[in-house]
C-alpha cells in the first residue's frame, strides 16, 4: 500500500522532466542525485521507457560551521524527517523493483559507482551551496553520455549557490524550463 503523501508537491520540475525525458523514449537509464522522498523518482518510473534509475541520497542530516555557529540546513534538518524521507522513497523503489537502484551515500561517494558515459540522464538536486553544486557537476558530468541530458533543479535567485556554480561551468549554454 503507498504510504499518504502528495507526491506531485515534491515535483516542482516535473513539466520539464515529462518534456524532456517523458517523451523522449531514449531516455531510458538515468540517475537522481537527491532523492529525498522520492517525488521525482515516481514521476521519472511513470514513464515505462525508464528502465533503470540509480537513487541517490544520503538522507543525512547536513551541519556546517557558519561565522562560528553550526547551522543546520536543507529539508533534513532533523533525523526523523530524514527517516521519513528515506522510508517514502525506498517504498517507491519497491514499487518499482528491478528498475531501481538506491545508492545511500553522499552524491560524490556515489559519483564512483557510475561508470563514465553510461547515462542517458543525470538530474542533479542534491546540495544547493556553491561548493556543493560545483563538485555534483564536476562529479556527474562525465556520467552523462554524448547527447544524453545533465538537468538541475532550484536555478534561481533562491538558491544562488546553484546559480553561481552552474553559470561558472557553463557560462550562458544553459537552457531553464519553467520557474526556478
């Protein structure tokens, strides 16, 4: 039985990835870095040409030393609901056997287990700081095969981590669906 949630709040990029991976049934292995509950995974396993997706999430709870304050952020801000978190999507893994593959580990741990070129997708929507955006494209990049698809999420004035490291990699090539 799925657990209660409103999967479709989760997908705040879901008409982008229904155009470019929905219908482009080429589309067919892919990584999610940045997992969280899942909403994303669930949308991407509708579509039955998705015939692996590696699941990528440490659903840790992230710390780090600001001006001499440790400061928690992210949605994980607390264990309990980074148990939730990861409880909602390994269900949808479950649902979608042998079309999953959960790697729980920090994204660039994770990076390692994926061979170069063996992905037609990489959606990166992990860590939204500079340094942690930067080393997710550095990482993930070489993943995606030629005329495959490196898509992102959050690029906006909200979240200028994310905007800084992918304008500092690619410049103005950088194409945006929808709101940020």
């Amino acid at each position: 039985m799925e657990p209660a949630h409103d999967w479709a709040a989760y997908s705040g990029w879901r008409d982008a990835v229904r155009l470019l991976i929905g219908t482009n049934t080429t589309m067919r292995y892919g990584v999610e870095v940045g997992v969280w509950k899942g909403g994303g995974a669930f949308q991407l396993l509708s579509f039955p040409h998705v015939a692996m997706l590696i699941m990528v999430d440490s659903w840790a709870v992230h710390r780090q030393l600001t001006n001499g304050t440790i400061v928690t952020f992210g949605p994980g801000d607390t264990l309990e609901r980074c148990e939730e978190a990861r409880r909602l999507a390994y269900w949808v893994a479950g649902a979608n056997e042998g079309r999953t593959e959960i790697l729980e580990m920090p994204s660039l741990n994770a990076a390692r287990y994926v061979k170069n070129r063996s992905q037609d997708f990489v959606i990166i929507d992990a860590g939204h700081a500079y340094e942690m955006v930067a080393d997710d494209l550095e990482a993930w990049e070489p993943k995606v095969r030629r005329g495959g698809l490196l898509l992102g999420d959050d690029f906006g004035e909200t979240f200028p981590g994310v905007v800084k490291a992918v304008r500092e990699r690619y410049g103005d090539a950088v194409s945006t669906q929808g709101p940020a």
